[in-house]
C-alpha cells in the first residue's frame, strides 16, 4: 500500500510507479478515500529492493506492508481514516438504521411507498427493497425489474438514500445506471468472489455504498474481512460489514444470531458494522432482542425488515418484517443503549 505525500498522486507520478511496480509483477489499484488517495498493490509485495525504490521517491510518504491476509479492511491501514457516508449520516459515527421491505412487490408498489415514508418517519437514514431475490426455490418469486423504478420513486418522494441487492452483473449495471445509493451483496454471494471484484471495479470512486452480508457459512471473522477486502481492493472503500446470522441455526431461530461479533469485526477494521437482526431470528416477534443486542454490542446500526401491513407482503415480510411502529421506538432504544454501552468500547482493544 503506498501513501503518497499530497493528496494524490499526479498521473506522471503513478505512472512512474506503474513502471517500476511492473518490474516485480505487481500492478497497482487507486482507492479513493475520503481524505486520502491511497495505491494497493497486488501481487508480491515484499520485495526489499522494489520497496526500496518506491521508499525513495520523494513523492511518496509511506510504503506500508501489513501482514494479514486483508489489507486495506485492517485497522492499521492507511483507509482507517475513512467515512463511509450515507446521505446525511456518517456510517461509524452514532447509530444509525436501514430499513424497509424484504421484497418490493411490483403488484402492490403503494406498500412499499407507505413503508418508505413510514420509516422515513421512524427515523430511519436508507431505505432497502429488494428489486431481485435470491431465493431457494427456482420456482418462488425471483424480483422484478419494474420493482427498481418503485425503489427510485420511493427515493425521490422521501429524498432518502435508497438500497438493494444485486447477485449478478446485469443487476449490477442496471443499479449503477440508476444511481442506486448502497449496493446490498447478500449471504449467498458473500464468497462469490467474481461478484465481489466487479461490484469494486464498477463502484470504483463513486460515494456508492456496497453492504456486505456476512456468509451464512462463514466461520472465522477474517474470512468477512477478507470478502470485504476483495470490494476495497477493486476501487471501493465504501464497505460495511452486515452480519446476519450463520448456519446452523439456533433452534426455533432462522439461523444463529452473531451480533456478538459486532466488538471483535470493529476491533480488526475500521468499517462500520450494520446488523441485520431481521435473517438473524427470522420472527419479527424476536428482531427487536436481536436489535437491542446489537446495539449494546457496539453495532454501529441496523438494516431491518419493516413493512406497513407484513401479512400482505411477499418474501420475507410476512414472517419477518416489524411495524414502523416498533421502527420508531426500536430506534430510540438502540441509540440509547448505544450510547451508554459506549463507555465499555474505549479504549479500542485491537485484537
Ligand atoms: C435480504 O436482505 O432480504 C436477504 C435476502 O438477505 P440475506 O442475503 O442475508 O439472506
Ligand atoms: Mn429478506
């Protein structure tokens, strides 16, 4: 990672070290932070006389090598520095909530439009709709291009920033081409690496926000970090960390609830942690334990399931969406908890 002394480098200057870094068969990825441009490496970059070369030039501050398998996600790292903004919120900064329908049925786009100015309402900073599913079953409803014009419009009455997933690159061009505001990558496609590099690549310099479920099979943190990594490193520093539950599941529960990690992911990087409690328990009569726990756990924010009227949704939503009010009073409670469970977080023990 190369950290230049102005705020970025003059396109003279990265191409020097272009020149020099191919020399070794390494090439270079510029990641526009919010401060800082910084200059990842791929390839091998321990190469003492190539860091020597890039050390001595006078352009250049620091040649930083960390040694864990993610690189621009660790907290040492030059991107530590970096906000990753939604609309008017800082995302790290507070606690702050997402929410909104599991599924946009483009049958009935008045519930999603109610849903979105209710939890406009509630308090919330982003609305999410899905426009495509991943489902299990090939046979139950897979999304629906018109669902995306419902998600603008929702954005455009509220003037919030709006969010959904996409599992293929026809879903990513037609998010972009839109300007959808965050970029969801869901459970199923958190190790789908092909999907990871060219939601990074495609985002590269935009404020576009790309939220990261963890893997339903995910074991070790670093494993989320290393996903995470894989967006960073196509150009996009704009990543959050979504943990959702993994498999097996908790009995009686959708899978097992790992808010806990929410201390240990913010104790190995700088980006802000947002957990979805509504995939977690699965039941909307437990999602706001699962909220609470977050909060007390030091998440920086939730992205929930919240529909008008759960019983006339599709999806998720009957089972697992909450009421905007419980939103609204949800989001009281977290920020309180949040608050007074911040005097157990400081000093940050890095581990
Ligand atoms: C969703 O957010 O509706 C969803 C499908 O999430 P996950 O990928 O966590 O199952
Ligand atoms: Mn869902």
């Amino acid at each position: 990672m190369i950290l230049p002394r102005e705020k970025s480098l003059t396109s003279a200057q990265l191409a020097e070290v272009e020149g020099i870094l191919a020399e070794y068969g390494c090439t270079v990825t510029v990641i526009s932070g919010t401060t800082r441009t910084i200059y990842a490496i791929s390839g091998d970059e321990r190469d003492e006389e190539m860091v020597g070369r890039i050390e001595g030039l006078d352009y250049v501050e620091r040649f930083d090598r960390i040694q864990a398998p993610y690189r621009l996600m660790h907290h040492a790292s030059d991107l530590s520095s970096h906000k990753v903004r939604l609309g008017g919120a800082v995302l790290g900064e507070g606690f702050h909530v997402i929410a909104g329908q599991c599924t946009i049925d483009p049958k009935n786009p008045q519930y999603f439009l109610e849903t979105a100015h209710a939890v406009k309402e509630a308090g919330a900073v982003a609305i999410r709709g899905g426009v495509w599913k991943p489902r299990t079953s090939p046979t139950a409803y897979q999304g629906d291009d018109k669902a995306l014009d419902i998600l603008l419009r929702a954005r455009q009455e509220t003037g919030l920033p709006v969010s959904t997933e996409v599992m293929e690159d026809r879903h990513l061009q037609v998010v972009i081409d839109a300007g959808v505001d965050v970029i969801q990558i869901g459970t199923r496609n958190a190790l789908n690496y092909g999907l990871l590099k060219v939601v990074g690549r495609g985002t590269a310099g935009t404020k576009t926000v790309v939220l990261l479920k963890r893997g339903m099979h995910m074991g070790p943190v670093d494993e989320f970090l290393c996903a995470a990594e894989y967006i960073a490193a196509g150009g996009n520093p704009n990543v959050v960390l979504c943990p959702r539950g993994t498999k097996p599941e908790l009995d009686g529960y959708r899978n097992f609830p790992d808010e806990s990690i929410s201390p240990l992911l913010k104790a190995r990087t700088w980006a802000p942690v947002v957990v979805d409690p509504s995939h977690s328990v699965g039941k909307s009569a437990f999602v706001p334990f699962a909220s609470l726990a977050a909060a007390a756990y030091g998440a920086d924010g939730l992205n929930v399931e919240t529909h008008v009227c759960g019983s006339k949704g599709i999806g998720d939503d009957p089972k697992q969406a909450i009421t905007p009010d419980t939103l609204a009073q949800l989001v009281r409670d977290c920020k309180e908890i949040h608050g007074r469970s911040a005097g157990y977080r400081l000093p940050v023990q890095k581990a």
